[in-house]
C-alpha cells in the first residue's frame, strides 16, 4: 500500500501522522510525507515562512523521524503552490492508494469537521482520503468519474 501522508506539523496533522504510522505498521505501507508551502508563503532571513509554523523542511523531517523511530520507512517530500492542487496532483502522478490528511475534529453535533483542504481532498481526489481528527476518523472513497 502506499501512503501519501499531508502534514504541515499542526495539531491536527500529528493525529494523521499517528494514524499513518498504524496503518504503515499493519500493512507494511511505503508512506510519502508531503508538505506544501503555498505561493503567498515569504522567505525569512532564517529560511523559514512567515506566517508557517514551523518549517516545512523540519516538518517533513520531524514526521519522518516519528516514523522512523516506529520502524516505518518513508520519504519526505515538499511542493509549492495550492495545497489541495499539489496533493492531488503528487497522488495522481504516484499512483498511491490512500491520503491521509488531518482535521481538527469534532463538530458540537458530532459531525467531522472538514477543513478547506480536507473537504476539497474528499471531493476531487483519485484515491480513497482518510480524515483524522482528535476524537474521530472517517474515510472517503473517490467521487464516480463522469
């Protein structure tokens, strides 16, 4: 099985790390940890991008060592542009079978809350799309192709 794994190294993207790292262990998954800085995203003289926290080089390779730590190979991966598009898109052209991205949980009526990028993923990825929040996990097959 192959695995793309989103994560940005927020809260709700360690709960699919987490999940990642089960279904990497139980299925002998290759997991590829894609991070995507978006194009309004500024330099600093430190290397890193206002307004993202942390890095995302040292998210990518804090989530790699997770894995690693766990026995679970991966790859790390970074691409530029509108999240949703390149995840996508990295999906499509890799051939994976799952996306596992993460949300922030919960809704007062119990219902998934889905982010833009999750609820975009659900709707037009090429694979099936787990959900990960705090409390819950829901999985999403891809749309009928027309």
């Amino acid at each position: 099985m192959r695995i793309l794994l989103a994560y940005d190294g927020f809260e709700h993207s360690d709960n699919a790390l987490a999940s990642a790292a089960e279904l990497g262990r139980s299925e002998a998954a290759e997991v590829t940890i894609l991070s995507v800085v978006p194009p309004d995203a500024r330099g600093s003289k430190s290397g890193g991008h206002v307004g993202l926290r942390p890095h995302a080089h040292e998210d990518v390779a804090r989530a790699h060592a997770f894995l690693r730590e766990r026995g679970i190979a991966s790859e790390m991966q970074i691409e530029h542009g509108q999240a949703t598009e390149e995840i996508r898109r990295v999906a499509e052209e890799g051939g994976y079978n799952l996306i596992v991205v993460g949300s922030r949980g919960l809704s007062s009526v119990g219902e998934m809350l889905l982010g833009s990028v999750s609820s975009a993923l659900v709707r037009e990825a090429p694979c099936p799309v787990l959900v990960v929040g705090k409390d819950a996990t829901a999985q999403y097959e891809p749309a009928a192709q027309a």
